[in-house]
C-alpha cells in the first residue's frame, strides 16, 4: 500500500518509509474541467500505478490529465496502467517547400488585422470550432474575451459567397489556429494558405491536434513528418 503526504503543492509518494517521487496537481484556468498531473517519480512501479492515480483523482476530485512525449514508454505504461486513456495528439509540424505534396490552387485569400470587422467575425468562428473540437478532451472554461486574446493579430481567410468558409490566425510563418466550415473548400483554402507563406518564408510551422480535422489536412499535405507527438492522457470522465 501506497501512502501521499500533501508538501506545498505537491504530494510525496511513499511506500512504507520509501519515498517513489512527487507529483504534482495544478490547474489551467481556461481548462479548469481537469487536474493537471505532473510526475517526478525516482522510478515507474505499474504495480502501484492504479493505486496512485485512484487516491489522486480522490484529492483532486476531477478528471486527471497527464501531458507525455509518445516516445517516453515508460511513463506511457505507467499511466495505461493506471487507468488512464490517450485522448489527443499533437504533432509538431516545421516544414519546407521540398516537404509540400500538394499543388497549386487558385482559392482568393483576404486578409485582416485586429480590429476589423472580418477579424471579429474569424474570432467568433474560431472560437465555435476550437470549442467544439476539443470538448471531449478538456473543454474551454474561460470566456470568450480569453479566448481571443490569445489569438494573433493577424488572419487569412476565404470565402463562400458572403461567408467565411475558413481561416488561419497566423504570425509571420507560423500557423497558430485554423477553422472551417466545409472540409473540401478547406483543403483547397490551405493549398492556397501553405503556397502564399512558403513564397515569403523558406519554411512555415504549425501545431495539429488530432482531434482538429483541420490543421490535421494541413499536415496531411507534407511529407518527411515526424510521428512523435505530444500526448493528452485522461483519468475520468470529461462532461
């Protein structure tokens, strides 16, 4: 049997008068649905890993949430053995113009800064979609006004007819969030998007979570992409 000493903002993790490590329950103020655990164990026992995260889940009195590198398996067996799922992936995405597999498209591209009123109305789609494709993992908490303060102040866009059919928030060669409304017109939108930035950068970055269709067809039009990524590991259910 395990035993959890409280120190501060961390909790000791014995077993007998032997001390396993640390870890750590912290909160995210704009995802405040889940307790965030951060491990510092001297080494990983599966044996007791079902009985630790059971009486932290206790403390915490929410859903935990682990962040892992996919290639570090013994921490990955460790949380699997304690009940926990992979819920997301995120891949990092720095790619050049010889990494590009898609062709050319002729989809118009407008532009906006903060301010605008077309950059109001990207936020607001921006924000129905993030919310919506990341509900299932760990819900926006915060407000609208949050939400957008954390996006760039810049944005591309296209058109169907008078609407907003899809977007980047971008600053100089990086992708920071993109939305659609219909996944064909996207594709040919983001063929435009990648061409536009690779003209004016010798490379272009961005982060797709796989639970974002849409920055996961950006990714989906580069080769030479490496498969690790950066895990969302849940204990609990998400409401």
């Amino acid at each position: 049997m395990i035993s959890i000493r409280k120190q501060d903002n961390k909790y000791s993790i014995l077993h007998g008068n032997t001390q396993l490590g640390k870890v750590e329950l912290y909160s995210n103020a704009n995802h405040s649905i889940n307790s965030y655990v951060k491990l510092d164990m001297k080494y990983y026992d599966n044996g007791i890993s079902a009985e630790l995260f059971g009486k932290l889940k206790v403390i915490a009195g929410r859903p935990l949430q682990a962040m892992v590198d996919s290639d570090d398996d013994a921490l990955v067996d460790f949380l699997l053995a304690g009940g926990f799922v992979c819920k997301r992936k995120c891949y990092e995405v720095e790619a050049f113009a010889d990494d590009y597999i898609g062709d050319l498209s002729d989809t118009q591209l407008f532009r906006c800064s903060v301010g605008k009123p077309d950059y109001d109305d990207c936020c607001s789609l921006m924000y129905r979609y993030y919310v919506d494709t990341h509900k299932s993992i760990n819900p926006w908490t915060s407000d609208y006004a949050a939400f957008c303060s954390e996006l760039p102040d810049n944005v591309v866009y296209g058109r169907c007819g008078n609407q907003i059919a899809a977007l980047a928030f971008v600053e100089d060669n990086e992708i920071a969030y993109v939305s659609g409304t219909e996944k064909k017109y996207f594709f040919h939108f983001a063929k435009s998007l990648i061409s536009s930035i690779l003209t004016q950068y010798e490379s272009i970055f961005f982060e797709a979570d796989d639970c974002d269709w849409a920055a996961m067809m950006l990714r989906s039009l580069f080769e030479n992409q490496d498969d690790t990524s950066y895990d969302t590991y849940i204990l609990g259910d998400t409401p």
